[in-house]
C-alpha cells in the first residue's frame, strides 16, 4: 500500500487498555497506568500499515487539562495517533476541561502553582465552551509520509554541536 493509499484508508482504533494487553503479549513489561515508550509504541504498529489511533489512556498519565471519561473517570477523552514503521506518536489530542471547578482540582492533583494557570482558569469561567485540541508533530509526520529514516532529515531548523541557532 502506498503512503497515499495508508493516508487515505481509515485508520485502526483501540483502547489504552487493548494495547497495554497487545505489549503484555509481544513481551513489553508495561503495566496498566504506565506511559508508551517509543519501543511500545513501535511494537504496536510493526505489523501495520497505516496509524493506529489509541484512545481513553488513564488519567494519571495526561495534561492536567483532558477531560475524564463520565462513564469511566480513571480515562481521559483523549487520543495518540502512532506512525508506522517506527516514527511514533505523530498526533496527540482530545477534549479540554471547560468545568473551571474541575480544572482548578486537576490543578491541584498534579500540585501545579494555581497562580500561574488563573488565566486558564478565567478562560473557562467567562464562557468556554466543550472543546477539544490536539498537538502534531510535523516532523515525525513528515519523516513517515515522506519515508524518510531520521527525523533530523525534516527539521527545518536543526540544532547542531556547531550551530545552535537558524
């Protein structure tokens, strides 16, 4: 399948909890609760070819501002979308808090200075709405579209023992 043809085709999706099974069974010592290294993330997609979308990760182990699950708080709404061959996490996303009583206690969970987010916190006040967001790591993306072997190959601006600045 061309790249194109992995782009265009719908992407596989599991749950955080399918893919901590899938790692036990292919020998990761990954347990429940714990974070992807790149050698899971590799391991759950060396027999694919196209990205696997893995949702509903636990709560523990994202940003203080994703959204616990109703059905289910331990797990946040939230995805990672893992390149193929190696490449890793190219996407990462889900919905943002808008409960600004909610947020000020994952806040305090994660023992994070409040002085610092009250802006954060006014933003839900003073009329959000349910929202999502998402981060993409255009280089990791680029180097698996493009086929490339090393991200290095993609930044536009790399920093080098000699060259520390564009």
């Amino acid at each position: 399948m061309s790249k194109l043809e992995a782009i265009q085709a719908p992407f596989t999706r599991m749950s955080y909890d399918d893919a901590v099974k899938i790692l036990q069974s292919k020998g990761s010592e990954i347990q429940w609760g714990g974070d992807f290294g790149g050698t899971d993330e590799t391991l759950l997609t060396e027999d694919r070819d196209r990205p696997l979308m893995v949702d509903r990760f636990p709560t523990s182990i994202k940003a203080f501002y994703f959204e616990p699950d109703p059905e289910r708080p331990d797990v946040v709404l939230g995805v990672d979308v893992l390149a193929p061959e190696g490449h890793g996490e190219i996407v990462g996303g889900g919905q943002r808090i808008h409960d600004p009583e909610l947020l000020l206690r994952r806040i305090e969970e994660h023992h994070l200075p409040k002085e610092a987010f009250n802006w954060y916190i006014d933003l839900r006040k003073y009329g959000t709405v349910p929202h999502g967001g998402f981060g993409m790591g255009i280089e990791r993306c680029v180097a698996w579209i493009c086929g490339l072997e090393h991200i290095r190959e993609t930044i536009a601006f790399p920093r080098m023992l000699h060259r520390l600045s564009p």
